[in-house]
C-alpha cells in the first residue's frame, strides 16, 4: 500500500474491507485548522463509531470539493498483507 496524492493506491496482494458510513456533521474551520466532517461508521461499537477528517476532496476532474452533511459515503481499510495474519 503506498498512498498518492492523499489517496490510498492498493497493491494486488493487500486485503482490505469498506464500511457504510454517513457524514454526521461538517465542522467549521477554527483558526489555523481546515474545514473537517464527522463521519458515523456503520458496524462499529458505538463509543469507536465517529471519525473527524478534513473535509477536502478531488473529484474525477482534479476540482477541490467537499462532502455535504448527510451524505452516505464509504470508508474503506486497506493493509499490506504482511500487515495482517489468518484468524484462528
């Protein structure tokens, strides 16, 4: 796994899974600190259910965007397989 461009590029021997997930609030930005989202993971224990992140995106055209409150996205954890051994 190596990421690019702040995108995680997957090489063919990682494993990985994606999780629902939804935009639960968008964050203004604060002094030095950029706009950042709420993100509710679905599956999760509820105390480990939320990520905040910069809200700064790259659509298929290279534009800046962000993500709308409300919005159902998708997060996805990727590692290198020698990150990772059979369950038992």
């Amino acid at each position: 796994m190596r990421f690019f461009g702040g995108a995680i590029v997957a090489n063919e021997n990682d494993v990985s899974v994606t999780l629902p997930a939804t935009v639960e609030k968008v964050l203004p930005a604060r002094d030095a600190e950029p706009e950042k989202i709420q993100i509710s993971v679905d599956g999760c224990d509820e105390l480990f259910s939320e990520l905040r992140v910069e809200n700064t995106l790259k659509n298929e055209s290279g534009d800046s965007v962000t993500l709308k409150r409300g919005a159902h996205i998708e997060v996805t954890i990727n590692a290198d397989s020698d990150a990772v051994k059979k369950k038992e």
